[in-house]
C-alpha cells in the first residue's frame, strides 16, 4: 500500500519521538508550570521573530482554530472564511460552539482564496451596529487553503488591511503552515504577524508530531482570553511538558521546514508524472503549490488504482484527494506514478 490519503495517515518523526522520550524523565510541574513549557515561549518568539508572541498548546487542529477563533469573535460576531475552509465545512459547528454562538459566514474566491474585492463588497454591505444582523469580528485565512493553494504574504497584508478598516481582526488556520512558509520561502513572520495576522493555528500532527498542535497569538487580548478558554475547555493538559516537548523539537533548527519541504517536493514530483498523463484524461484541478491534490480521472482507473494499492480519499466519482506527507519517500512517488500508469493507460 502506499498512503496518500492524508499527511494525518503518516507517523511521528524520529526526532519528535526522541524528544517525547527525552521529557519522560523525573517529575514536573502540571498544567504548563514546567520548564519546556517555558523555553518553548522562549522559542516560539524567535521562531516568529515576535518578543511578545505567547503559544498555547492543544491537542487538534479542531480544538485550535475554535478556541482562537472564540477568543477573537463576541457571541454575535461572525467570522469570515472562504467557503472551503475546513472551519466551515468539516469542524461539527466547534466555532459557534466555543464562541456561544458566533456564526461562519464565507467569502468566495477563486481557487479556494478569498478575493480582496469581494472582501471589501462583504464588509460594506454589513448594517454595523444592528442588533439584528451578525457583526464581522475575524477574518480567517487558511494557509495553505483546503485546496492547495496560497496565499502571497502581499495578499495576506491586502487583506487583512481591508478587515483591519472596519475593525476585525486576522486569523490563520496554519494547519500545514510548515509546507506554506517552505512552499513560498518567506519567514514565519512574513507570512504572520508581519502581513497583519492577530493570531494562528499553529499545526504539527500533520507534520511528523504525535499529538500536538497550538495557537499563536501576536495580540495579548487575546492571548488573554486564552488563558481561560484553554483551560475550561480542557486543553491545558496535566502533562502538558509532552505536547511542548514535541512543539520544541518540531520547531528547533528548522525541522519543521525540512519536514514540510520532504511532503512538497514529493508532490512536485507525483504532479510532473500525473501531467504526463492528460491526453488520458488525467486533470489537476489546481496549480499544485504544496502538498495536496485535487485530480480528475476516468472513474475505471480510480477503481483500477484503488485496488492496486493506492490509497486516497475519492471526493467525487471521477475525483481523488491525493497528499504526501514528510514520511513519502522518493521509490513511493516512482511506485505510485507507475501505478496510475498502469490504471489509465488503456488495455
């Protein structure tokens, strides 16, 4: 079998093991009163090149977006996002429910990015101050989008300026941030809180972690909401040294990005052969720019293909969801391009 149903799907890099198993030793203070918990405020801060940033590990990406989004939006807010965004389409309501009831309202985009226009045709048609409609309070962008694409860090500070205008403020769901920033070839911190980000949802489960993800916040009000939002929704584990423990060796000398970088040249390498493919109707719905696909083959070679080994997620009948992940090797993208060959080739 060769796994291309998920970056999720993957397991847990060396290092981060290593580094779980290093932390497991003596005894500490709970609830994030120990010292890794503390070195990795130290180096989230210079990760991001932000003196004041402060990081709240979480168990999910679910849990992450959620809580800083609630952080972010009073109860009769709404929160903006294109309509593929995973917040609106695959998180059971976790907003509105963390959010006593904020509401998700989308903003189409080609490409799965929201249009800087259509952004600021949204945000002037709202009745400010009526009691009867829902208040925009956040933007949220997701980085890369459900679809694989990305946002330029100049798009990001576009929009968030014109959010800024009427006075909500920016979230990025950073599920696969590592494989944006190392697709693009900015700094964290060009594609954050330089370009007017107020807050992230930091992912690593994705990337190689075993259970961790976090949210960083450039905004201390926020930051202070989160003190208790964490807590009282039970994510401020007891052992919390783990999770940081895991977020530390993620983070330290660039690992994240070597991890990232692995899942996008896999990907680079996997779309090539598939392109070869399109007089036998093979179709890539969008420019790949990190690890995900969207593509389009006759139905009998999803069937051909599934059957030979290769897992992925079938989102419509003649549509596959294809990711590599940090753990796909270069012989799993020869194999799997063989494979395809193989299940739409005729005779």
């Amino acid at each position: 079998m060769i796994e291309l149903r998920s970056d999720n799907a993957a397991g847990v890099a060396p290092e981060i093991l290593a580094a779980v198993q290093a932390a497991n030793t003596g005894s500490a203070l709970a609830y994030g009163g120990d010292d890794l918990t503390a070195d990795l405020h130290d180096l989230v801060r210079r990760v991001f090149e932000h003196p004041a940033a402060r990081v709240f590990p979480v168990t999910s990406g679910t849990a992450a977006n959620s809580l800083s989004l609630s952080a972010a939006t009073p109860p009769w807010g709404a929160v903006l996002c294109h309509p593929t965004a995973h917040i609106i389409t695959a998180e059971a309501g976790a907003t509105s429910m963390f959010g006593a009831g904020a509401v998700m309202r989308g903003i189409d985009g080609a490409h799965a990015l929201i249009e800087p226009d259509r952004l600021r045709a949204t945000l002037e048609s709202v009745r400010w101050g009526d009691p009867h409609e829902s208040q925009p309070s956040v933007l949220s962008l997701t980085l890369p989008s459900d679809l694989g694409t990305l946002y330029q860090p100049d798009r990001v500070g576009e929009l968030a300026a014109i959010a800024r205008e009427s006075g909500l403020r920016v979230h990025v769901d950073g599920a696969r941030l590592a494989n944006a920033v190392a697709a693009l070839g900015c700094s964290p911190a060009d594609a954050t809180w330089r370009a007017g980000v107020d807050v992230v949802s930091l992912g690593a489960t994705k990337n190689g972690a075993l259970s961790a993800e976090a949210i960083v916040t450039f905004d201390d009000r926020i930051a202070e909401e989160l003190v208790y939002r964490t807590k009282r929704s039970g994510h401020v584990t007891s052992k919390l040294r783990f999770q940081s423990a895991q977020l530390i060796a993620y983070l330290t000398d660039g690992l994240w990005l070597r991890l990232a970088r692995n899942a996008n040249q896999r990907m680079a390498e996997l779309v090539t052969e598939l392109r070869a493919l399109a007089s036998y109707g093979v179709r890539l719905h969008e420019d790949v720019e990190a690890n995900l696909a969207f593509v389009d083959l006759p139905a009998p070679a999803i069937d051909a293909a599934a059957a030979a080994g290769l897992l992925f997620y079938r989102m419509g009948p003649t549509t596959v969801r294809l990711v590599t992940s940090w753990q796909t090797t270069r012989d799993d993208v020869t194999e799997a391009a063989a494979r395809f060959r193989e299940a739409v080739l005729p005779g």
